[in-house]
C-alpha cells in the first residue's frame, strides 16, 4: 500500500463534495484526509485528498473522479513535485513536571503555543504531515488531551498547474 495524493478541481456547487467523497465510500475506499477550499475563482474548488492503495486502485479512483458531474480536472500529484502542509492544534497537559518539555519541543518544531491555562497548553503546528506525526510521537507521553487536525493540501513546485490561466 502507498501514500497518494489527489487533487480535483470541482465546480463550487451544493452537493458536489457529497458526490465525490460518495464515490469514495461506494468503491469501499477509506479516504486518509480530505480538504476542501475555495480557489482565486469563487466559481470553483479544491479538493485535496488523501489515500492509501496501490497503483490499480490509484488509477480506478482517478478515472471514477474524472466521469463525475462538476468536476473539471483531476491530478495525480508525485511526491517529489509536490509541496505538502498540514495544520494541527494540539491540546497538552500542562504539569509542573512536563511543562518545560512541551516549551522546548515547541520550539525544537518551530510551532507556537496558541493558548495556556494552569491545565493545558494548547500549541499550533505546520508543516509536511511527516513532522506533524512526529510531534505527535514527542508530546503522547507527556499526556495529550485532545487532537485537531486539518489534512494535507498540496501544490505542484514551480510553473505546474492544475489549471492554465489565460
């Protein structure tokens, strides 16, 4: 099973992210992260998912996207042409014993603290999903109390586009 990344580009319109994440769960395929936004056209959207399978199921889901109503381009995006971000709040338990642990990992990540109580610290982090899960690897033994991820989007690196603009 490999990691891939698939963006679509849909039309704006009510029900279209139901028929695509629909197609999902009717060809039994769990998907990873889903993020959805509007582009520089309010006409139309992103769709960023991602998925683990292998290459026919890859091919299958790409050719299913592509016969939807509304959707206008789909794209398989490669790793290496590929910049990845990912936000996630994390809320921690803040004790005397582990308090300076969860500052200096803070730092270490180059993330912030976004909120502090005597009981929790609530820290933002960004980055590729592969530094998100490793932050969440450091902070499990000092006690996580809660978790809030966005998904990955993605963009092509240099003059790749998912569409040509006039």
């Amino acid at each position: 099973m490999k990691r891939f990344v698939i963006a679509v580009y849909v039309e704006n319109k009510y029900g279209v992210l139901t028929r695509v994440s629909g197609m999902f769960m009717r060809k039994g395929f769990n998907i990873d992260s889903l993020t959805v936004g509007e582009t520089d056209d309010p006409a139309y959207s992103r769709i960023t998912i991602t998925i683990n399978g292998d290459d026919y199921a890859r091919e299958q889901l790409i050719n299913q996207l592509k016969k939807l109503h509304n959707v206008k381009k789909v794209k398989l995006l490669e790793n290496e042409l590929t910049v990845e971000r990912e936000l996630m709040l994390i809320k921690v338990r803040n004790t005397p014993e582990n308090r300076s642990e969860i500052m200096a990992a803070t730092e270490i990540y180059r993330s912030k603290v976004i909120d502090y109580t005597t009981d929790t610290i609530c820290v933002e982090v960004t980055g590729e999903p592969q530094k998100i899960n490793a932050f969440i690897e450091v902070m499990k033994p000092l006690g996580i109390a809660e978790i809030c991820r966005t998904g990955v989007v993605a963009l092509e690196r240099g003059n790749n586009m998912m569409i040509e603009k006039e």
